[in-house]
C-alpha cells in the first residue's frame, strides 16, 4: 500500500451506522403499512362486501325468476331461497290491465304468505327507472335498519332481494380486529428480521472495506459515488482509490478503442480483420449484416466471403506482404441481404508487424445495377423507336421516289405512316411520363378522393372500343350513401392514369367475347381495385418481369396490339408513389388479376 495514502477510518468507531438505519427504516415502513391498511381498509371493504352482497342478491334472484318460470310456487320459492341465502325475496307478477298500468301482484315473500288483494305499484319498487332483464340496486331504510335491495324487472314478474346492511358491517368489524392483530404480529417479525439480515450484511461489508484499500493499488476497480458517512461511504471512497490509480493507465487505450470502433462501425465498406492464427478479429457492423455476425476468434471459415477473397487473405497470411501493398479484385459473393448474389470491390492487405491481414469489401452492386438498367434501357428504347422509324422512312421513301396512280395504295402507304407516327408519339409520351415518376420532379399533392367516379368515367371511356370485340366491362357502383366514405389519399390525375393503362390492358388482351370486371372493396385502413380480365394470363417465370420498362410477355401481339412496353411500369412508379402496393395475380389460359391497394383518407 502506498505510504503516502492516508489510512482508512475505523469502521468500528461508526456510531449510526447502515445497520440501525435499516432497522429503523424497516421498522417505519411496517408500522406505516399498518396503519395505512387499517385506515383505508374500511371504504375499500365496504365497497367490496357491498359489490359481493350486489353480486349474491342478483343471483338469488336469477335463480327464482328460473324457478318460477320452472312451474314452481312462488310464494314456496320465496320462503326456500330466502331463508337458505339470509335475504328477502320477493316475487310479483305483472298485472296485465292496459298498456299504462304498471301494477304488480305480490306472489310470494320470505316475510310470510302473500295477501290475495296485495298489489304494488312498479314505480314504489325503485327509484332509478327499470328496465327488462336489467338489475337495479338501491339501498332503502326499513324499521330501524337499512337494507341493501336488488329490483330484477322481467316481462311477466319482478323479483326482489334484499339483504340487512348491518351483516357487512359485522363482517367488517371482525376483519379490522383480525387486521390490526395481523399487523401487529407483522411489525414485530419485521423488525426481528431486519435486525437479523443487517447484522449478516454489515459484516462482510467492513470486511470488504479494509480489502478494498490494498485493491486501491491494483487492477480491479468499479468507483462509487456515495456521499454518506457509514461502512458504505467508506467502502465507496477506498473503491475510488483505486479507480483514480485505473483511470490514468486505461484512459488512451479506451480513447483509441473508442475511436476505432467508430470509424469502422460508420463506413459503408465492410471489414474484416484476421489473426495470423487464420481467426477472425474483428468485423465492422456493415460485414455483420452482409455475411453474419461471427464472434472473435472464430475460424475464417464461419463466413462466406468466397473463394478469391478467402485465397486473397491466405496468400497475405503465408508470404512476407509489405503492408503498403494492397491487392484489388471485383468479386460476386453471397449475402444475407437478399437471395441474389451482390458484386464488391475487395481490398485486402496485410497488417503492420505481421499481426493479420485486413479486407476491405465496398458493395458496387447499386453501381452494376444502374449500369446494366442504362444498357437494357438504351437497347430496348433504341430497337423500340427504330421499328416504326423504319416503317415511316419505307413508306415515305417509297411514296417520294415511285410513281404510285392507284390511290388505294397511297392512301393505304400514308395511313401506315400516321399509323407509326402515332406509335413513335405514345412511345415518347410514356417515356416522359416515366421518366417524370421515377426522378420524382413532379410533386404529387395527396388528396381525399372519391374512388368509384374515377372507375365508372374510365369504365364509359373504354366501353365503346371493349364493345368492337365483343368485351362485357363488369363494374357494379357502390351505392351512393357509400360512395363517400370510399375515399383514398390520393392524386386523382395519377389514379386515372392508373386506372386507364389497367383497363386498357385488359381490353386489349382479352380475347373476343370475354369479360372485364373492375372490382371496388372497402376496408378499414385501406382501399383495393381489382382489375380482372379473361386474357390468356401470364406465365409464373414471366410475373415477376411485367412491370420492368419495354418487357413483354408476347412481343409481336404486344407490337401488333399498339403496346409501347411502359404502360405497367408507369403504373408500378404512380402507386408506389401513392403509397400503394399492386399486385399481380395470374393463371396461364385463365386471365390475370392486377389489385392496386391505396391507403383510406
């Protein structure tokens, strides 16, 4: 022990110590538990002898109101019950003389037998108003005494049960007395108890007290902060000895640990650092959730990092690598973020001093993504311009350097050429449309909008070209004290363009004579329309594909029906930015079902 450190105070020399505190406190809290149950114990128990006694009451009534409408004698029913339960029971039977005439006939009484002319009027029974099948309890004063009643009104009879209110207070008065000995009995174990389990725990305490100082000088610390003056306060002060001698010899390494852990917990790359024993160190929380979570120490292999990566750590771990030298791949690995493989650039590198080697993994997937979205996107807009181009430029070519006389066959040339024109223009108009949902520059004010007018206008628009092929549009209005509660947060110009590429599909797909139907339903959080066609359906393998740009499941029918390939995926982008969800349901040769679910105003 450092000579320089005063001594400790005599633990001994403690006059009100932690031990008279406990017992005197324990001793406060008992008494007060006491005193409190017996004060409160009195309203608190007489309102739950009162809800017993209410409770008790209606079932003796119950139960002869069962008895009665059994065929039993009242005025025997009365007597039986009565007397078994300690109560009075009364049984009356409604008197039938006129729709305002609320007398009632005295049936039997626990009282005694029931005079022939003895009737009662309803109102006298209870003041609080009566209704069928439906207890009422009043307390009412009889004699010298108060009696609890219960009124059980029913179609034919009224059933009365009434109980002395001066046998809950017999009750009552018994469990005080029961109560205040209990406490007192309580109070003592309380004290004798905390006086024992003090004096068990002060001991080790002072014990503890004189080993802390020697800890002062050591390893081991936790510092306290307790201002007070018995064995703990002395406990706490050596405690903090020793944590004043700690703190200078662990404040860097925590500094740097601190700072480590930070960095690599907030980078996007995932990293990986391995012992020379081929275990792992230590993993950032971005490796944690891309590959698992191994614990320190583990074996490379707990991972799966793939084969270039883990070849790459070995060959760092077995050759004498400058630290400086760091070897770069692009690798498709495995995640748990998705079943689909994701592609990284790796770094590795040996660490300094030959402790390890590091692997710094940064996910391009995003960046392949976007790339290989560009290329298709590139590809499908080109060949998708340059077919009606081609067309326009035969035509015209044709119609500029030939001498054509038949005007059937210029007129024929010309039409085709409008004809694409127009194609090339819708193509260009769902592209813009496109591009304008995905970057999101046009800003969408959500508004309550009434659902069922926007279907029955799409609904008209398109009936006209459904009737050329023979189509039945199906779509049943809601009626019209419902239309307005069928309201979805929405922007209306978005939801018919929803709608109107929806049904406009459906038309054009489903074969001559089929159906279309566009189904509304309501819920309590949100709304769905369902669009069903007749169709030919969708393949499984091709469902998943349907709304990327320019995919088609047939591509000369689509072509040959004027589809420019973006219709379902301007849909997908509007209701997702209507915070909705849409989905596909489909069955080869059976029809498709697209439901487009938004959320209630």
């Amino acid at each position: 022990m450092n000579p320089s450190m005063p001594p400790l105070s005599n633990p001994e020399r403690v006059r009100f110590g932690l031990r008279t505190r406990l017992i005197a406190v324990m001793a406060s809290a008992a008494a007060l538990f006491v005193v409190l149950a017996v004060v409160m114990q009195d309203p608190l128990l007489e309102l739950q002898l009162a809800r017993a006694t209410t409770t008790d009451l209606e079932a003796l009534a119950r139960q002869a109101l069962a008895e009665v409408h059994a065929g039993a004698e009242a005025d025997e029913v009365a007597d039986r019950l009565g007397a078994r339960r300690g109560a009075r029971l009364q049984v009356y039977a409604r008197e039938p003389k006129g729709a305002d005439d609320q007398s009632l006939r005295l049936l039997g009484d626990t009282a005694g037998a029931p005079e022939p002319s003895q009737d009662v009027a309803l109102d006298a029974l209870s003041t609080p108003p009566l209704e069928a099948g439906t207890a009422v309890t009043q307390t009412i004063r009889e004699e010298r005494t108060q009696v609890l009643q219960l009124v059980l009104p029913t179609e034919h009879y009224v059933i009365t049960a009434a109980r002395p209110l001066t046998q809950m207070r017999a009750v009552r008065e018994s469990l005080v007395g029961l109560l205040l000995t209990a406490g007192g009995l309580i109070l003592g174990l309380v004290i004798l108890a905390t006086a024992y389990l003090s004096r068990t725990i002060v001991q080790p305490i002072r014990e503890l007290t004189v080993n802390a100082d020697h800890l002062a000088m050591g390893d081991y610390s936790q510092r306290l902060a307790l201002d007070r003056s018995d064995e703990l306060g002395i406990l706490s002060a050596s405690l903090n000895r020793m944590a004043d001698r700690l703190k200078a010899q662990i404040r860097s390494t925590k500094a740097e640990g601190a700072r480590f852990r930070t960095v690599l917990n907030t980078m996007e790359e995932a990293v990986l650092v391995v012992g020379t024993n081929r275990c792992i160190v230590h993993t950032n929380r971005r490796f944690d959730r891309l590959f698992g979570q191994p614990a320190p120490g583990d074996p490379l292999t707990a991972v799966l990092i793939g084969t270039t990566v883990e070849t790459a750590l070995e060959t760092c771990l077995s050759a004498d690598t400058d630290a400086n030298h760091v070897r770069e791949y692009e690798v498709q690995l495995p995640t748990r973020m998705g079943s689909e493989p994701r592609y990284f650039n790796a770094h590795v590198a040996a660490l300094p001093k030959g402790e390890g080697v590091i692997a710094v993994l940064h996910d391009i997937s995003k960046m392949r993504l976007t790339d290989q979205v560009r290329r298709d996107f590139i590809a499908n807009a080109s060949h998708e311009l340059r077919t009606p181009l081609t067309a326009v430029r035969g035509f015209a070519e044709t119609l500029t350097t030939t001498q054509i006389d038949d005007a059937a066959t210029r007129e024929r040339f010309l039409h085709l050429i409008l004809k694409n024109t127009m194609r090339l223009e819708r193509l260009v108009d769902d592209m813009l449309t496109l591009s304008k949902s995905e970057s999101g520059e046009e800003r969408l004010t959500l508004t309550p909008v009434a659902v069922a007018p926007i279907i029955s206008d799409v609904v008209r628009t398109w009936e006209s070209q459904a009737a050329d092929k023979d189509i039945r549009i199906r779509w049943e209005p809601p009626a019209e004290a419902a239309e307005p509660s069928m309201t979805a947060q929405a922007h209306e110009q978005s939801l018919d363009q929803i709608l109107v590429n929806l049904v406009e599909n459906a038309v054009k797909y489903t074969e001559n004579g089929g159906e279309v139907r566009v189904n509304l339903e309501d819920a309590a959080t949100h709304i769905t329309i369902s669009v069903t066609d007749t169709g030919p359906g969708i393949p499984p393998e091709h469902q998943a594909r349907v709304f990327e740009r320019f995919y088609r499941v047939d591509t000369g029918r689509s072509r040959a029906l004027g589809g420019t390939g973006l219709g379902l995926s301007i849909v997908r982008h509007l209701v997702s930015r209507l915070n909705g969800t849409i989905v596909l349901d489909s069955t080869p040769g059976q029809g498709s079902t697209f439901s487009v679910t938004l959320p209630r105003a």
